[in-house]
C-alpha cells in the first residue's frame, strides 16, 4: 500500500534545542533498546503520573513526583521516533498511530488523575479533555488532507506544555488556591480554564483556516463533471458511487 508521510511543522521554542538534544540523546542509546521500548516507557509513565495525582489527595508532596514522571514520558514519548529516525528504521505508519492512540489514552488518565486528587474539578477536567481532543480531531484530519501533522502552536508544544504543569505542581504544593476576580479558585482551575479555551479557540482557528484552504484546492465542480459521477437513473438503479 502506497504511503506518504505527512510533513512535520515542529515551530515550538524549545524545538531546536531539544531537537539537537534527542539525536545525542539517540545515538547513545543500547542497540538492545528500540524506539516501541521508548514508547512503552512514555506510555507507562503517563499512566504513572495519573496514579500520583490520584495519591496526592492525601499526600501534597506526590505533586512533587508527578514532575518525575513527566520527565521519564518526555525521555520515551519524544526519543521514540528520534531513535527510528536516526537509526533509518522509520515506520512512519505505525509510528504515528501507536504513539497518538497511546497519547490520548495517557492524557485522559493524567487528567483523570488530576482530578480524583482533588486539586482540579472534574467539569473542568472534562472541558479540557473535550478541548484537546478535538483539537487532535482537527490536527489529524489535518494530517490527512493536507500531509501537514502541527506539533505546536503559537510557540508552544507538548514539552513547553509539560514545563507548564510542572511549575503548576510546585506551585500547587505550597498555594493549591488562588484569588482571582475576588474570589477564590483552585490553581489548576484556573490553568484549566485558560487552557480549554486555548486549545478550542486553536482549533476553531484551524478548522477555519484549513477549510479554507482545502476548498481552494478542491472547489465545487460544475454539475456532473467530477470524477466518478454517475447519473440520475444509475443512482435510482442503486449503483455504487465513488467519491
């Protein structure tokens, strides 16, 4: 099956460091080590991170150790396609939809987590898993109508978001509350407000800019033109139509 791979747009701040970073990272790695190792690892470290947070509810300083988990998926969910690549073993479609299925698996239970500790409420917890994946939806019909897989916006991508929620844990150890607008708010309330109605603000942006340019690329065509058209009595006739 003929297969082309989509281009990657990584424009976040880190990404050239951490680019350089992982390729070193990557060429010193044991040859008994291969980039599904990498990815087992992130994934079970997601999952990790989700329990701690359930933890935290009764012991704060488990906030502490969800940032060691962070690092540890870090290390295995962004090292695993920087090995392949580097050691020209590329299964470009394998690669993407184990590493995003196990992605969307792995942000549900750390947000499941955070919200069974107490230190975030369960709607809003909701609202942001409902926020990010459809974004996901929308970067990976992107993917596949335009061959463009985004993995960041606006300057920020899945390491800078990972730095974010590292500093919201430590934040949280000592001020689990904050005031705002005269009132008092759990902080990763806030966070996740700001962040829900970030990521679907992106996505209504996105949605609108890619549509836009699809139809440039594929406008209505005349009436019975297109390719694969059929005519009235052959649908009446119950044939099968290729779109």
């Amino acid at each position: 099956m003929q297969f082309k791979d989509a281009k990657r747009e990584h424009h976040s701040i880190l990404a050239a460091a951490e680019k350089r970073l992982l390729i070193r990272i990557a060429e010193r790695i044991p040859q008994s080590i291969n980039s599904d190792h990498l990815t087992a690892v992130g994934f079970v470290a997601m999952l990790a991170a989700g329990l701690t947070y359930w933890y935290a509810r009764w012991n704060p300083a488990a906030l502490l150790a969800v940032i060691a988990w962070l690092a540890i998926n870090w290390f295995g969910d962004s090292l695993d396609g920087t090995l392949a690549r580097v050691r020209r073993q590329p299964r470009p479609r394998y690669g993407f939809y184990v590493d995003h299925i196990l992605d969307a698996f792995g942000t549900a239970a750390l947000f499941l987590g955070l919200a069974a500790s107490g230190y975030m409420s369960w709607a809003i917890a909701l609202a942001f898993l409902l926020a990010y994946f459809l974004l996901c939806i929308e970067i990976y019909l992107t993917t596949y109508t335009l061959g463009q897989f985004h993995l960041s916006f606006g300057g920020v991508g899945p390491t800078e978001l990972r730095l974010v929620l590292a500093a919201g844990n430590v934040a949280a150890v000592f001020r689990p509350m904050v005031h705002v607008f005269g009132a008092d708010y759990k902080l990763f309330d806030v966070g996740g407000v700001v962040a829900a109605a970030g990521m679907t603000l992106i996505m209504i942006y996105a949605a609108m800019k890619h549509t836009s340019e699809l139809y440039r690329i594929e406008p209505l065509p005349p009436l019975g033109t297109a390719e694969g058209g059929c005519s009235t009595k052959a649908l009446a006739n119950g044939q099968r139509v290729r779109a």
